[in-house]
C-alpha cells in the first residue's frame, strides 16, 4: 500500500532547472514545509520582504537547524546576514509541494464532517478547489452545501470524470468506506485523504493519508494525564 506517510516526495522542476533530476524529500520533511510556507505566506500579507532563518524557524516552531536543513531539500536561498527572500522561498516551496498544479478535491460523504470541509474557505487561498460533494441518503442528495449541490454517490465516476477532480476526501463510516475508495481508485483517481474509521487498502501508485481523530485525542490523554500525575511531564 503507497502511503505519503513513507513515501519520499518528488520537487518538481521550477523554471530555468529544467532537466534537474527531481530530488526526494523525507516525509517528516515534507511536512515541516507546510508550516514555513504558512508562516510565509503570513509574512507577506504583513508586507515583510526579507526574513532571518532565526525568526522563520521560530515562527514555525522547529529550531534554525532543521529548517535550514529542511530548505536544503529544496534549495537553499537565503544570503549569510540577509535572510530569506520571503516572496521568492514561498514560490519556491508551494513548487516543491506541488502546489502550483490544478487540484480539485471531491468530498465522499455530505454528513457534518463532509459538509464542514466542503465549507471550510481556507482550501481556496492554498490551491484546492472543491468541485463536488456526494452522499448516498437520497434526503440528502440535491442539497446544497455551500455552492455545491450534493451528487448521488452512485453517480461518483461520472462527476469525478466531469469535474476533473484529482483528489478525493472519504467522510465514510467504516463499512461503506473499501468500496467508495475502491471505486474512486478505479476511476483514476490517485490521491485520496480518509476520515473513516478503518484500514483502506490501495494499490501500489495510490497515495492514501488517513486521518484518525480518535486515535489523535487518544494520543492527547495520555499526554495530559501524564502531565496531571505527580512529578510526571507532558
């Protein structure tokens, strides 16, 4: 089963590397990206042009040492006693993360998770577009969530088809969630992120993330009752 959980990601070729071989980014990596380019992208709607290692690794919580270790996966670009180029490093990574490519992003499961994310605004402004929401409870399929109308997920090949969706979002409970993936994964589609409650199986080429919020809240409790029990710490 392919997993961006172990899977080292491909940088792209940004302008003027054309013919560079991709280089390969650890996932631990990968993930700390995400928060520079947030923090980024928060420096430039403050107006900031320039920023230290010093400040960018506090802003995103990690130490100067691994973000400057980290950029150098994608290539280093800040000048000794100067910094970073903020505009520049945040092209620079959304590149690297494949976020200057077209994604829409299809939602499977139109209950009170699935309609919170077809909602939620902040995909947009990161270069997601939600083009479809489905559901299988026929009171359900016409409505309207957001500026979406519900599609019937019997119709799920059809609409992924039509919209070119080339991600999609499981909000299933476990005992549907194999089929519908199995489905979408037949369709073509080779990026899936899973709510459901259950171990998907994919084939090889597939990359599945899966996102347990109990498990997460679990993890939680063990950590504040440790940090609640005497002489213990978090």
């Amino acid at each position: 089963m392919a997993s961006l959980d172990s899977t080292p990601q491909a940088v792209p070729d940004l302008p003027g590397t054309t013919g560079t071989p991709a280089k390969q980014i650890p996932p631990a990596a990968v993930a700390r990206l995400t928060l520079y380019l947030r923090a980024l992208n928060t420096l430039l709607a403050e107006g900031v042009e320039r920023v230290s290692s010093e400040s960018l690794a506090e802003a995103s919580g990690v130490s100067s040492a691994t973000l400057r270790k980290d950029l150098s996966h994608v290539g280093s670009y800040g000048t000794r006693g100067v910094g970073y180029e903020v505009q520049y490093l945040s092209r620079h990574i959304a590149a690297a993360l494949g976020l200057t490519h077209d994604w829409k992003v299809a939602i499977v499961g139109a209950g009170n998770l699935g309609k919170a994310l077809a909602r939620y605004g902040g995909f947009e402004s990161r270069g997601f577009d939600v083009v479809a929401i489905f559901d299988a409870d026929q009171m359900v399929v016409g409505n309207e969530v957001g500026w979406l109308r519900v599609s019937d997920v019997a119709d799920l090949e059809t609409v992924l088809h039509r919209t070119g969706a080339n991600m999609v979002v499981l909000a299933l409970p476990a005992a549907v969630a194999q089929d519908v993936c199995d489905r979408v994964v037949a369709s073509g589609v080779r990026s899936i992120l899973s709510f459901a409650p259950v171990m998907l199986q994919v084939p090889e080429g597939v990359n599945l993330r899966k996102v347990d919020m109990a498990t997460e809240l679990q993890i939680l409790a063990y950590h504040a009752q440790r940090a609640q029990a005497p002489g213990q710490t978090a």
